[in-house]
C-alpha cells in the first residue's frame, strides 16, 4: 500500500511543470493497472505496511477514487484551453486522491478521522477555485459547517474508545460492543451527515450546483461514500445499541428518500435534480446499512461503487450540455435529440442505469438493499414501492424533457461531441454494467 502513497506524492511533482495536464492522467491509467493487480484476500485485511491496509470494501473504493480523478481530469479540458491555473488544478485533484486513498487504507481510527476531515478543504478549494458563480462561498460554507459541526462529536467518540480500548485499529473493534447511547450517536452522526440522511441533506445540492464538473464528479462519486464507508466500519462495534435504536435511521431515511424524489419533479437546473437523485439513492443505502444485516451491508458497498461511477457520469453529461449551451437549465435545454442524437444515447444509458436497470451495478445493489430492508420489516415495502416508482420517473422526467421537445432557436451555433467525451462516457458506462459479471466478488465476503 506505501509504494501507491509514494507514487501519489511524486505524481505531485509533475505539477510544478509546464503542460504537464495529460501526463499526469496517464500516470494515474498506470497507477490503475498496478493497484488491480494488487494480491486481494477477500476475507481479511491484507496488503498491510505501517498503519495501511485494506479489505474488499477499501479497495474498492480506493480504486473507483483513483478511476473518478483520472475521469476528473479528462472532463476538465476547458481548463487546459483556457489555461486558468491549470498546475494548480491538478496538484488540487492529486492532493484530494492522496488524502482519500488515506482515509480508505487508514487502519487506524484516529487517522482515519484526520484525513476523513482532511478530505474536505481541497474540495472546498475545488468550489471556490474553479466554481462558475458568486454563490458558491455560500455554497463552501455550507459544505464546511455542516461537515464539521457533526465531526467533533465523531473525535470524541473515538477519544473514548481508545480510552476503553487502549487501541484504535479498526480490525479490533469487534471484539467490543458498546452499549452506549451518546457514544452511539456521537460515532454515528458525522457519517450520516457526510451521506447525506434527509434533514442534513442541504449542504449537498448547493454545494454540486455551484461546483465545477471536477468538483461534482469527486463529491457524488467519492465523498458521499467516506460517509457509508466509516457506517461500515463503526457499526461492527455497536450491535447492541444498534439494534435499538437504528429503526429511527431507517424512517427518517425511507420517508426523506420519499419526499426527495417527490422534490426531484419541481427541479429546473439540471445538477440540481442529479444532486436531490443522490440524496434519494443514499437514503436507500443508509437504511441497508442500519438493518445491520448481510445483504444490507452488502448491497450498500455495491450501490456505492455503482452510484459513484453513475452519478458521475450523469453530472459529466450534464457539464457537456452547459459547454456548449451556457445555460443548466431544463427551459433552455430542450429537443436535443435533434443537435446531438449521439449523445441522446447516452443520456438514455445513464438514466437508466440511474434508474436501477439491468444489467447495471445499481439493480444488484437495490435488490440487495430491498431484500435487507424488507427482511427486517414487512412495512418498508410500502416506501420502497414509491421510491422505486418515483426514482424510474424522475429519470424519464429529465430524459424526455432534455431531449424531446421544441428547441429553443438560440442553439444553432451548435457543434456535436469530440471523442473525448464519448470515451469519459464510456469509462463511466462499461465498468458500472460489466462489473455485474464479477459480482461474486462483491458479494461473498464477511
């Protein structure tokens, strides 16, 4: 794990340099091929040098990182064209990919926290850096306050366990079950924050409206999922309070799931619909997880691979409409099946990806979560049954009303995708439906 931590650090070097903005993104192709040949034991950490060490879940989710900052860079052309602190762009993304591969290979609780936080400010500088309007300091603060407000409680609760435990790796948590309320909520908020759950959700659409495509790409693919990740890890040490008191969890988060995707039909900016889409899958995947059964805990690490390559491919698709168009907004982007047929596909490919269909990722993830939920109470089926519905509907709600229609007439000077794009899409499209074929992987671990 040391030698891909050495290889980032260097990898920062190259920023210093002059047109330096493709190389970087070939280093980390490279960087991909190496960490997939990686040895994996499935069933325990492994790969271990200091504190560094991963399980399936890290590893997978160290390597959607490493593949989401390489898509990162090949959707932020326009920088390049323009030239506007371009070194500094990358150096920001590369820093961001070290301080998360961290946070996932951290073995450790304490540090665990540290780059956990650590996480946020260059994200926060990607808002406020390369964002498009004045909002988006509004926009940084609410992403800051909101993170940092439910952490502290999340190092004291850490604080505690070392002081009972003498010892913070996660690998030693289960040997303890505490059953301790505050401790619980404590430990526990932090994360459902970073989700986000309904009611703390109202940090995220700002913050993806506001942020370049950069930033929306790292915050749907990658950060929401630091949040279902440290839920994974720190519920294994609160079974018995768990199963009291995680019922609350799962209505706020059925119920919210609910409303969101009711809130999705009144959106007008495109992103903003994509962000509220997000909140309504993790709302899905925090009930999994609070079941605190094996297809929850399951179904919740596969939904966060497959809404990580999903959501980012649908906000890559978005930023290419507001290239060319200047405008997210659904009155403006209108009939475009008549400009970019190709890209109509697309669109359609995502959605319904989107939507939970097959062969995508997402359905094995639902279904998993549907049955983890179901199992551990018949009457969730009723919420299930509308947020399944309602998710279907608000895909072909921004299908059809993006690329049917009458267009507007200001969007003749018009020019159809570069092939550039249309790799990104299909580095997004084909790893979220071939995965399926090895989702034995995913699936038999525990």
């Amino acid at each position: 794990m040391m030698k891909f931590l050495v290889m980032m650090i260097f990898m920062m070097l190259l920023c210093l340099k002059k047109n330096m903005f493709w190389m970087v993104q070939n280093m980390l192709i490279m960087m991909i091929l190496l960490f997939m040949n990686l040895s994996l034991n499935i069933m325990t950490f492994c790969n271990l040098s200091y504190m560094l060490g991963c399980d399936l879940i890290s590893y997978g989710l160290i390597l959607l990182s490493i593949w989401i900052s390489f898509l990162m860079i090949m959707a932020s052309e326009n920088l390049l064209k323009g030239n506007f602190y371009t070194n500094f762009f990358l150096f920001n993304i590369l820093l961001l990919l070290l301080l998360l591969y961290l946070t996932f290979s951290m073995m450790n609780l304490f540090l665990f926290y540290l780059f956990f936080e650590g996480s946020l400010i260059p994200t926060l500088m990607l808002i406020i850096g390369w964002g498009y309007q004045p909002e988006r300091i509004q926009a940084g603060l609410y992403l800051l306050f909101y993170t940092l407000f439910a952490s502290l409680p999340l190092l004291l609760g850490i604080f505690y366990i070392y002081s009972e435990m003498d010892c913070m790796l996660m690998y030693f948590l289960k040997f303890y079950d505490y059953n301790f309320v505050f401790l619980y909520i404590c430990l526990i908020l932090a994360f459902l924050v970073k989700m986000p759950m309904y009611f703390v959700h109202l940090w995220l659409p700002k913050a993806h409206v506001e942020a370049p495509i950069s930033g929306s790409m790292i915050l749907a693919a990658i950060m929401l999922k630091l949040g279902g990740y440290g839920l994974l890890r720190v519920l294994i040490t609160l079974q018995k309070i768990g199963v009291k008191m995680n019922f609350i969890w799962v209505i706020i988060s059925l119920i919210g799931g609910f409303y969101i995707s009711l809130k999705c039909f009144c959106q007008i900016d495109m992103k903003s619909l994509i962000a509220y889409s997000s909140v309504c899958h993790m709302s899905i995947m925090i009930g999994g997880i609070m079941t605190m059964n094996y297809w929850g805990f399951m179904g919740s690490y596969i939904l966060m691979i497959s809404h990580g390559l999903c959501s980012s491919g649908m906000f890559c698709l978005s930023n290419i409409n507001y290239e060319r168009l200047s405008s997210r907004s659904l009155f403006m982007n209108k009939g475009l099946m008549n400009f970019m047929p190709s890209l109509s596909l697309w669109w359609f490919l995502m959605l319904s990806s989107n939507m939970a269909a097959p062969p995508s990722l997402n359905l094995v993830g639902e279904i998993s979560l549907i049955n983890s939920l179901i199992s551990w109470s018949w009457l969730t089926m009723i919420m299930l049954v509308m947020i399944s519905f309602f998710s279907a509907g608000y895909s072909l709600y921004l299908y059809s009303y993006t690329q049917h229609g009458s267009y507007n007439l200001g969007i003749y000077s018009f020019y159809t995708g570069v092939s550039r794009e249309y790799l990104m899409l299909m580095l997004h499209w084909l790893p979220l439906n071939m995965l399926i074929l090895k989702i034995d992987y995913s699936m038999i671990w525990f």
